[in-house]
C-alpha cells in the first residue's frame, strides 16, 4: 500500500493549525461559551477531515485507515505539545477531545471511500 507522507503529514499539522487557530480566535473574543462555538468547531472540523479523507489515494477505506490513525496520533501529540503548557493535562478530561478525535478517525474513513452508483439497465 503507498502511503503519501506529504499527505499524512501536512493534513495532520495542517488541521491542527486551523483548530488551534479558530479556537485561539474564539478565547481572543470570549466566544467561548454556549454551544455556538462548539458547533462552529464541529462544522469546520468535520469540513477538513472530509476533505482530507477525499485526498486519501485508493477509494477506500481500508486505504484511509493508515491515515486516519496517524491523523489522530499526530493531533494528540500536537496537544500534548502545544495545549497542555497552558491548558493542562485537564484538556483530555473533556469528552468534546475525545469526540474530535473520533471525528478525526472516522470522517476520512467514509469519505475515501468511493461510492460508485449502478448503472446496469441503464441507457444512455
């Protein structure tokens, strides 16, 4: 199975920034509170990752899954790195991580794949 580091890598590192940086807008504004955030969060994240899993070579998702686990392994480590400083290991108490992180698993998994509709018995 190929594997395109460029890909792996800077999809990784590349929505961590967007995050990191969307987030880091938010707490600059006090947009913080209520579900609006949180939504917004959501919505451009599930945006990327379904991008990303689009990039993915292969059209399916056993071709997505190396990707998708590096994603995550990539993103944890970055928040390790990067957030804990100034957030503290508290970071991984909240559920809302955790469901970015599947989003992060599992949204590339279904958008590599390519859903190909059935033509038989059809004319053209």
């Amino acid at each position: 199975m190929y594997i395109d580091y460029e890909k792996l890598i800077g999809w990784g590192v590349g929505v961590y920034a967007v995050m990191f940086l969307l987030w880091s807008a938010f707490v600059a504004y006090g947009f913080v509170d209520g579900y609006l955030p949180q939504i917004i969060g959501l919505v451009v994240l599930i945006g990327l990752m379904y991008k990303a899993g689009k990039s993915i070579p292969g059209g399916t998702w056993q071709s997505a899954l190396p990707y998708s686990v590096s994603w995550v392994v990539i993103i944890g480590v970055l928040d390790i790195i990067l957030s804990v400083p100034f957030a503290g290991w508290e970071i991984f108490t909240d559920w809302n991580l955790w469901v970015s992180y599947g989003l992060i698993f599992a949204i590339p998994l279904l958008a590599a794949i390519d859903f190909v509709s059935d033509t038989k018995g059809t004319q053209e």
